[in-house]
C-alpha cells in the first residue's frame, strides 16, 4: 500500500530535503515534452518548482496523462525531491505519481505578446503569473507593515462608511448612488469620519476604499483606491509630517528585507529614503517650475508633468507645503497668510504625489465661513461641524493611496497594476 504524504508548500522545498518523498499540488506553468521526459514548471502561489517525469518511472496512463495536459491544469504529484543544477532554483521532483485535478479545458490565453487591453480583460486570468503574484505579496506586506507600525504608535483602527451624504473633496469627483427614496454618494475619504472619531479615541487610521470619478486617464488614478487615512488629535502639521516620514521609510525598509524575492521578481531595487524630506513651499515650487520653462501661474494646481519635474529639481521624497486656499478643499486650515493652507503633498517619482495632509479648521466659525465660501451646503455638514462645538482641538491628519505607494515600491508603469481588479473610468470588468 501507497504511504499518503501530506501536501508540502512549493516555497518550503529545500536542499535540506533532499532525497526525501514530497508530495506537492499546485498548477502547469509550463510543460515541455521532450520523448520520453516530460519537465512541467509548478507553481501554487508560494513558489515555483521543476518538475520531471520520466516514462517508466509513473504509471503508463498517468504519463500519458501527464504528456497531454494544457498549461494551467492543476495537478497533485509526488515525488522525490533532488539538487538539479539546471533546474531554475537547483531543485527539481523527480516525479512517482502525476494525478491531473482540474484540467485546462482549452489554450490558457495568456501568453507574451498580448495586448494591455486583452490582459485587462483576463485580469482573472493574468494574475495567475510570476509578475502579478510577486505585486500583490508586496501590496499585502505593504499594508500589514504600515498597521503593524500604526499600532505599535497607538494609533487605534477604525472604519467609516462607503455611503456617504457630505463630500469630503468636492462636488466634481463624487459617485452618486440611488439610496431608496434619496440620494447618496461613494465616500472620497473617511477623513470627515476619522475627524470625529479622535475624540473618542485621540489617534485614529483606516485602510479602506475611497471613490472618485475622476476621468482623468493617467497611469496614476484609479476610480476605487485603498487610502490609508491618519486622524490625530492635539497634532500640527509639522508633527503629522513626521509620523509620515518615519512611517514611508519604515515600511520601505521592512518591504525591501522582507520581499527579496518577490523584488527580485521585479527586478526592482528600492532606494534608500531618509528623513528629513526635503519640505519646499507651493510658491517656491511654482517659481522653481517657471524657472525650467514649465508655465505655471499661482492659483494653479500642479499636474504630473510638474510633480515629476519637481522631484527631477528638489528630488524626492519632497513635501510640497502651503497650497492655496482655492486649490484645496474647505477643510484646511488658513496659515499665516490666509491665501495660503496648512497643507502638504508629498511627492515621490515618477507617480508624483502620494499623499496629501494638513491641519484642519478648529474653529466653528471660520468652518461655517468656508463651507459657505465654497458652496456647500451647512446643513449637509451639521455633524461635522457639532466637532467644533463641543471641546474642539488643533488637529491634522493625511491620506496616502496605497496603491501609488505599491506602484512605486514595485516600480510599476501604471497603477492599475497595484490592485488586483483596477477600475478606472474605461472599466469596472472583470
Ligand atoms: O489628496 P487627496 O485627495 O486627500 C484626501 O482625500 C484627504 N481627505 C486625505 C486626508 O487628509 N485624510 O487623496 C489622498 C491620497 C493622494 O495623495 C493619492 O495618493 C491618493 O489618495 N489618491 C488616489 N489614488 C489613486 N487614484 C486616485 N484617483 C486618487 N486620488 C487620490
Ligand atoms: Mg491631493
């Protein structure tokens, strides 16, 4: 009788376990038959592995089997694992058994040399590859690194929600949905949520998506993106802005020495970042972007082409402070000129910004002043404004994309390859 083995993970194969039976499960990335040798390439998510099956060493109908399976057929194979200096990582699974689970019905699609839009219309499909896997391992240390740090600060996690009533960044950008008998709309921050949510728990953040219908085709926006957002009681501007350093070089660090191998995947090697950034002024910025020839006038809000300039000039990464007021939402705190904001971008090539913070309004009348300023209507935000009624405090927060963030620590071309189902205005399939 047939010793069962307990199926082993492809990642965890090692020299150590050589000469020894495993069984593994997983799927065909690639198969070459050769006569009397098959060789598949298997992966299942946590490793990829040579595999060789050799006529007489197998059941005659598993090897035919075997021979005539389709790439992407999933398949369950024991073996005995050996040193194979030609084997892509040194090892390879001499092959006993070969059982086909679930075989391809047909070609696998995805092959090179496909068109961006077929590979997006097989997203299901694609991200099946090496690429794509390494990405989303990334993206899911990203964010587990950045609360794991949130934490550890004791900033406490909570959530706020999709449907919303007020807008948070203006009318322009703002899904609307059929809410019963009355409209609502898709939330384009939680900060309005998290504002209210410091006096109950003084240091707040969410991870969650956020909505904007923005038709704006660049490689860096996404209709639903994953925004951390940072709410803190008692804190200014400058005193968020270091939270934001230490957080971004934190997590690059641990992301660089905790995903070797899926960087290597990449081929990507992550500069070193350090604090402090290099902090410049939107009017510096503006004078900086004249002097290269890019025309900008003040009162004008900076685009790609100008964010990617400005880390070329100041490099990166660099916060860009003091915005004007007409530029940035009815939130933000006036400075000591009032046509200016306490407010920050930080900019990092070649995405350009990836977050975006500041200090908030405190005061119940200039709140009510700016809403009205920038027609909105006060009694869509009488909850909002009830915070700066009852024990109202000096309080700044920020949003960082996630997914410009994983686009950059994965150097990608276009952010949609960040999140596994992008939308984006040309799609919401599959
Ligand atoms: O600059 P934004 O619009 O700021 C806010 O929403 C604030 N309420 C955040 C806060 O202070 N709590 O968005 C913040 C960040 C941007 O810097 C960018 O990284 C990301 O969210 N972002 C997008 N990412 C992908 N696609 C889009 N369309 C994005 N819009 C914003
Ligand atoms: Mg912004």
């Amino acid at each position: 009788m047939r010793e069962e083995f307990k199926t082993i993970d492809i990642g965890e194969l090692k020299e150590t376990l050589e000469g020894r039976k495993v069984k593994i499960a997983g799927w065909i990335y690639t198969k070459n038959v050769l006569g009397k040798l098959i060789f598949y390439r298997i992966r299942d998510g946590t490793g990829i592995i040579q595999v060789a099956i050799k006529r007489g060493e197998i059941p005659e109908d598993e090897f035919e089997e075997a021979a005539k399976a389709l790439r992407e057929s999933s398949v369950s194979i024991e073996g005995i694992l050996r040193r194979d200096p030609r084997a892509p990582n040194g090892l390879e699974v001499r092959a006993k058994n070969v059982k086909i689970l679930g075989e391809s019905l047909e070609d696998y699609p995805i092959k090179p040399g496909e068109t961006v839009e077929f590979l997006l219309d097989n997203r299901h499909l694609h991200i099946r590859g090496l690429k794509m896997s390494a990405v989303m391992r990334i993206r899911a240390k990203t964010i587990n690194i950045m609360r794991e740090w949130l934490e550890k600060r004791g900033y406490v996690e909570v959530h706020a929600p999709t449907l919303i009533t007020a807008a948070c960044e203006g009318g322009a950008t703002l899904f609307e949905v059929k809410y019963f008998d009355r409209k609502a709309y898709l939330t384009q921050s939680s900060q309005l949520y998290l504002e209210a949510l410091i006096y109950s728990l003084g240091k707040v953040y969410t991870i969650q998506p956020s909505f904007r219908a923005e038709k704006s085709r660049t490689r860096r926006h996404l209709t639903e993106f994953w925004h951390l957002e940072v709410e803190e009681a008692f804190a200014s501007q400058e005193d968020i802005m270091r939270t934001e350093e230490e957080l971004l070089i934190y997590t690059t660090e641990r992301v660089k020495e905790e995903c070797r191998r899926e960087l290597s995947i990449l081929g990507r090697e992550i500069e070193k970042i350090e604090a402090p950034f290099r902090r410049i002024t939107y009017d510096e910025a503006i004078e900086a972007l004249n002097k290269e020839g890019l025309k900008i006038k003040v009162g004008e809000d900076f685009g790609v082409p100008h964010e990617e300039r400005l880390c070329k000039i100041f490099g990166y990464p660099l916060f860009v402070m003091h915005y004007p007021r007409e530029i940035r939402a009815f939130y933000h705190k006036p400075s000591s000129d009032p046509r200016r904001v306490i407010c920050h971008d930080l900019l990092i090539w070649p995405y350009g910004e990836i977050i975006g913070g500041g200090q908030r309004i405190d005061d119940y009348n200039e709140l009510l002043a700016r809403i009205k300023e920038s027609k909105l209507d006060p009694s869509e935000y009488r909850w909002y404004l009830d915070l700066r009624k009852f024990g109202s405090v000096p309080h700044s927060g920020f949003g960082l994309g996630v997914e410009r963030f994983v686009a950059y620590l994965c150097k990608l071309d276009h952010i949609r390859d960040a999140i596994p189902f992008p939308r984006t205005p040309a799609r919401v399939y599959p």
